[in-house]
C-alpha cells in the first residue's frame, strides 16, 4: 500500500496536482461513477476537489492508476 501511495504521489506531482485532487479524477473518470461526495473541511481541501474537475485523464490511466496498488504490483 505504502509503495503504491508513492507511486500515486509521484503521479499527482508529475501533473502538478495535489494527490486528493488526482484521486477525486479518477474516481469520476471511472465509467459507472456519476459523482463523489465529498465533504472538504479546509480551502485546501476545497480547491483540491475544483482541480479535479479540471483534470483531463485518458482512457488508459485509469487501469494503471489501480496497478499501482494490486498487491504485488508496481
């Protein structure tokens, strides 16, 4: 889990996005999901979940985004 959430961290700095707001992207790119409540407790947390709707994944980084955290994955 550590491993993957490294990972993850890495990807969120790659796009230049904090982790919550990759996290929340990728959530609702996936097909069956057609929102996410959140509940953000800061402006942080707020602008984190704005940023998300503005972050454009393909189709592919949904499947290696979840790579990063089977067990024995990347």
């Amino acid at each position: 889990m550590f491993r993957g959430l490294a990972a993850f961290a890495g990807e969120a700095r790659r796009r230049g996005v904090e982790m919550g707001a990759l996290a929340l992207a990728w959530v609702l790119h996936h097909p069956r999901v057609d929102a996410a409540i959140i509940g953000p407790r800061t402006a942080a947390h707020l602008e984190a979940a704005l940023a998300s709707t503005t972050l454009a994944l393909a189709d592919e980084d949904g499947p290696r985004l979840a790579a990063l955290f089977e067990t024995g994955g990347a």
